[in-house]
C-alpha cells in the first residue's frame, strides 16, 4: 500500500468535494475511475458535469460525460490519458481514499428527451465518447421509449474497447434492465487499425450495413420516420456524420425542441 497522504480539498458554492472509491485502468492510454455521490446530486441520463483538482490560484476543472446509471450510489467517469494535459496527467494517477472536485450542476443536451419519439435508437461512439451512453443503456425508461437499442463503439485498438465484456455480456446481472437489454440492446464494437470481427470507422459501417448488427430487425438503412441517433466522440466524426445525417432528412434536437439526432453541443467546437 501507498504511505502517501491524500491532498485534502475545501469545497465551494460551486463545487463539492467526493472520494475517489475505485480506478481501473484499460491500457496504457485509457482509465475509468468512481467517486462518492453527494446525496442531492441529481442527473438526467446522458448528461455531463464538471470534475477538476487544484491549480494554480483556482480548480483546474474539465467536462466529463457521468457513466453511471441515474441511480447509482457512486459516479463513474472514463478518461483518456494525456502525459502532458493539464489536468489528465494528474488526474491519471489517482487512488482510491484520493478527493477530486464535482460541479454541483450537470447538463447537456445528450439526453433522450431531446429525441423524438422512434423505434430504433442508434448511439454512435468513438473513444471516450462511449461514456454517457453507458448511462444510458441502463436507464428502464430508454427501453420503454425504443424497441431496437443499437450501441456502436469504433476504436483504434482492440484493447481500446473498454467495458466490452459488460457490454458483449448484454448487462448481464443489471439490477434493472438486464430483462429488456437481452431482447433489444446491441452492441457493435468495430476497430479501425487492428483486425477484429468488425473493422472499420462508423460511415463505412453505415455504407456496408455493419451498423445495423446481426440482430437488429428492419430495413437496413437509416429513415428519420424510425431511428433516432446519438452521437458522442471525436469532432470529425459528429461532424461528418451530423452533414450525412441532415441529408437523408434527420433535424439535430434539443431540450426545447426535440429532432431526429441529438449531439453533446458542449463538446463540440
């Protein structure tokens, strides 16, 4: 064990002070961690909020997408690793006992109300975007709401593929939705620079049928009348996607007012 002494943080109006409860870390590159939830913290599936540690003369605080269910006891977090970042090299060497700062307010705009009503919900994820969708997937009411939930995850690597084998296992021993996930989630892993059973970015999936897995029912193409899409990840890819998307006919929602996609507009430049 460590005979190191946490840093002990003072919390603000803003900001609140939690534990550090479990760290795992995925590859050289890619790390997940949990802290205590504060009793008054409330979040809609999807959402994101502030987390930071102390920097020169104020917190050094970054957007993170929650990866918790809306319910859980604790919050979990998934980080990539930057050896010269601000606050990813620090925060990459955290240990459980260890205090981080939490904003007291999330938001986004990542959240199913923002959808429209549908029967299939596509959630395309590269890298650490997979985040809010890990919520989302244990949220009963996402089920009620879509008959087909397709979860696609592009990665470089195979090792990149965090949470695969609760993902692979279709949430397996879920206290709430394992029942409704066996019959309507999907999880497509694909891998860009290594060979897997699924290879290649999300538009080429798009262009092949990949997208659509082995069990997802329907024509397999995209129809803003029944799909509803979520995107989280790189820049280029939502980007990309949002200009493919709007020309077969889907609208970008928002709380206000609900569309056919919906995008994290806070993370995208």
């Amino acid at each position: 064990m460590s005979d190191r002494k946490p840093e002990m943080l003072a919390p603000s109006t803003a900001l609140t002070v939690e534990e550090v409860r479990s760290v795992r870390h995925w590859n050289a590159h890619l790390f997940s961690f949990t802290i205590t939830r504060p009793p008054s913290f409330r979040f809609r599936s999807g959402e994101f909020v502030m987390i930071g540690l102390p920097g020169e003369g104020r917190p050094l605080l970054r957007a993170y997408s929650i990866a918790s269910p809306s319910y859980a006891d604790e919050l979990e977090f998934l980080s990539i690793k930057v050896p010269d970042g601000p606050l990813t090299s620090r925060l990459q060497k955290i240990q459980p006992g260890d205090q981080l700062f939490l904003g007291r307010k999330p938001t986004g705009t990542l959240v199913a109300d923002a959808l429209l009503p549908g029967s299939r919900l596509f959630l395309l994820s590269t890298g650490t975007g997979l985040a809010p969708f890990l919520s989302l997937i244990r949220d009963p009411d996402l089920y009620d709401r879509f008959g087909q939930i397709v979860l696609v995850h592009s990665v470089r690597s195979i090792g990149d593929l965090a949470f695969r084998q609760e993902l692979e296992s279709q949430l397996a021993g879920d206290p709430l939705v394992q029942d409704q996930a066996l019959l309507q989630l999907e999880y497509v892993p694909t891998v860009t620079r290594e060979t897997f059973h699924t290879m290649g970015r999300i538009d080429a999936l798009i262009d092949n049928g990949g997208l659509f897995g082995s069990r997802c029912t329907g024509p397999r193409v995209l129809d803003p009348k029944t799909d509803r899409i979520m995107m989280c990840g790189s820049m280029a890819m939502i980007r990309d996607l949002a200009t493919r998307f709007e020309g077969l006919g889907f609208s970008e929602g928002s709380n206000a007012a609900p569309g056919h996609y919906v995008i994290e507009r806070a993370f995208v430049g």
